[in-house]
C-alpha cells in the first residue's frame, strides 16, 4: 500500500522543516477567489491546507472567521460547493477539510467522506465532534482514505489526551489557547508545555492553531511545535488586499515557519 499523503508530506519535510497550515474559508469573498486563494498559498510555500466548510453556527470561531463564513454562505457556497472548490484548485499539498459536525451529517457522512476523497482532500478535522461522541461517524472517517485529524484543547488532562488521541491519524491539531478563533497578540507563555504533553500521548506531528497572526508569532510557534496553522490572520488579508494580500503574508509566515 502506498503511503498516505499526509504522512508522506511530513516525512518529505524530514527532521528539523516545520509546515505551515494555511486556512482559507471555502467561498470567501466568491468562490472563484478563494479557489485563487488557495493555489495562491501554494504557491507561497504552504505543507498543507486547510479549507473550511461555511457553516451557519460557527461557535468555535470569532469575528473574522464568523463573517467570512456568513459571506460565503451569501455566496451559495454549500459543502457539494466546498467540494468541487477543492477539486477545482487541484493542489498538489495535501488539503484538510475543517468542518462542523452538521453539513457532514446533511450530506451523509458516508457519502460526504468518498466524495471529499474524490474531490483530492487527504484529511477531516470535524471541529465540535468530541473523540468518542459519535461512533458511528469516526468508524466511517475512519474506514474512509481520509485521516481523522483530532482538536485537543490545551486544558485536556494526560489521560483523556491517551483516549481522544489512539485512533488519531495525519497529525494532531493542538488548540493553543482556550476561546474562539482570532489573531492575538503573542504566543502563549506555555505553549512549549502545551506540546509536551501532547508528544507523550502520541507520536504524529502536532500543529498549533488559534491566534497566531503573525511571521513572529508563527516561528515563536514553530520552535516548539511541528507545525503553524493560520486562518484569522490570512482570511483579514484576503478581505483588505485580496488574493495578492494573502499570498504576501503566506510567504512572510513560511518563511519564519521554515527558518
């Protein structure tokens, strides 16, 4: 069997290269621009991607990307349109498809797992889907090509983190901080503890996300973690500047994550 394309991306950066993790709402501003968007990412030196599912009730998300969620779905932008957006940019970066539970449940989880698979998507953080909360859900994730990339929250004791972790697959998504999401000033004072803890229940790659808006802030990240996930930051850019905006930034944030 040949090797998946996640594992083969980290193991392509070897050692001592950490990955940038850009997200981009799937929509926003219009689809044909954040299909732009994307590719433009690429090209600025992003590892991975990921593209977020318009969702009406985005709870675990602050301002930014609440209104860049709310723009998209004015679009008509819907998951079977998140899909073809992915198919469409044709990225040759593995694309991680982050979403809330309940667009996959209208779709059919069966369904929507094949199709993302079809459409070039290696991986599915399903973002309020506790581990262990739907069986049922994770098995077919799980039996699907797709890696089931797993949230933990930085207040996740050792225990629960060995439980939420064992059936994890691609990387683990390391919540840095509690609340939504956001750009933020600085990196938080623990997160060095925060990854340590995380490495000794499992042993994939584990990226750090919320509130890192910033090239200093993303290689501050990136000397403890061994990836840096960006979304507020990049979808404010995209919103001010457009396309080249983002792309400008993403090739700040990849410098300082490869450095």
């Amino acid at each position: 069997m040949s090797e998946h394309p996640i594992a083969a991306r980290w193991r392509a950066l070897g050692d001592r290269k950490k990955a940038l993790i850009p997200y981009v709402t799937a929509g926003f501003p219009t689809p044909a621009v954040s299909r732009d968007v994307l590719r433009a990412v690429q090209a600025a030196g992003a590892d991975f991607v990921e593209v977020g599912v318009p969702f009406s009730d985005p709870l675990a998300d602050g301002p930014t990307i609440q209104r860049t969620t709310h723009a998209a779905l004015a679009q008509g932008m819907t998951a079977a349109g998140v899909l073809s957006l992915i198919r469409e940019a044709a990225l040759a970066v593995p694309v991680i498809i982050m979403t809330y539970l309940n667009p996959v449940l209208a779709y059919g989880v069966e369904r929507f797992v094949a199709d993302a698979h079809a459409a070039g998507a290696a991986g599915l953080i399903l973002t309020d889907l506790p581990a262990g909360a739907d069986p049922a859900v994770e098995a077919a994730v799980r039996r699907s090509p797709l890696a089931l990339i797993r949230l933990v929250a930085p207040t996740t004791d050792e225990a629960r983190l060995k439980t939420a972790l064992a059936d994890a697959t691609g990387f683990v998504y390391l919540i840095s901080r509690l609340g939504v999401t956001g750009a933020r000033e600085q990196v938080p004072a623990d997160l060095e503890g925060l990854v340590r803890r995380v490495r000794a229940a499992t042993s994939l790659p584990v990226a750090v996300g919320f509130g890192i808006s910033t090239a200093a802030q993303a290689a501050a990240a990136a000397r403890t973690a061994d990836g840096v996930v960006v979304g507020s930051a990049l979808m404010d850019a995209v919103a001010q500047g457009g396309v080249q905006a983002a792309e400008r930034l993403a090739r700040d944030l990849a410098a300082a994550v490869h450095a």
